[in-house]
C-alpha cells in the first residue's frame, strides 16, 4: 500500500523552458536585422527630362598671402567683389563654384570671397575641404 503525502508540493523544473527562449532570442536577434520589407508601388511617370549639358566648373583657390585665382585669372582680396562681378559675366551663373582656401586664412575673407560670389548671381557655391 502507498502512502500518499498531501503536503508534498511539487516542483516545477523551468530550465529547459529557459534553454528553448534563449535559443529563440538567439536565432531572432540573428535573422532580423536581414529582414527587408519591401513595398510594391507604382511610381508617377515624370516629364521628359532635357539633355543635361557639361558646364565646366569655376574653381576659386585663395592662398595664404590673400592672393585669389579664379581659372587660373588673378585677383587681389581687397578689389576682387567689383573685378569679380565684372569677370563673372563671361562665365555661366549655372556653374558649380568650388572654392578652395587655405586653412590659416580669416573666415572673414573666406566669407566675404564666398559673398561676392553670391552677389554676382552664382547659385551652387561650395568650399572645398580636406577629407
């Protein structure tokens, strides 16, 4: 005959529970940053795009000294607003203006270069950096 303990509690082993989850985690931690969803859409039909023409660009170099070349033109940094707007009308407003300075010059100067530029009517001005 057995002798049935009513006070006995049972007792819940949960390790192989926790092994299965860790397993989950793992194999979803792995495989979701792979996921890509990806949405079907039908694009607008765009206008006819017109033949893009090469214009050359302008490349401005400012040297330590203040002296200022644009396509291998001199300037000098104290008159070069008025010559520059006179100069830039030979040259096509749609060009990309590319200015190289050299680092130990005042940001003032570089700025004021970067201004008469503006002024005389360039629209896509950029300063060149090292990196």
């Amino acid at each position: 005959m057995s002798v049935f303990d009513w006070d006995e509690k049972p007792e819940l082993n949960i390790t192989p529970l926790v092994d299965v989850m860790l397993v989950l985690l793992a194999i979803l931690m792995v495989i979701s940053p792979n996921i890509v969803y990806e949405e079907l859409i039908r694009l607008p039909k765009g206008s006819e795009q017109k033949e893009l023409s090469k214009i050359p660009p302008v490349h401005i170099t400012i040297n330590r000294e203040g002296k200022i070349s644009v396509n291998r033109e001199s300037f000098e940094l104290d008159t070069f607003s008025d010559n520059f707007l006179l100069f830039s009308q030979r040259l096509d407003h749609e060009a990309t203006v590319l200015i190289s300075a050299d680092q130990t010059l005042d940001y003032g100067k570089v700025m004021s270069v970067l201004g008469a530029v503006k002024q005389a009517g360039f629209r896509d001005v950029s300063l060149a950096t090292n990196g």
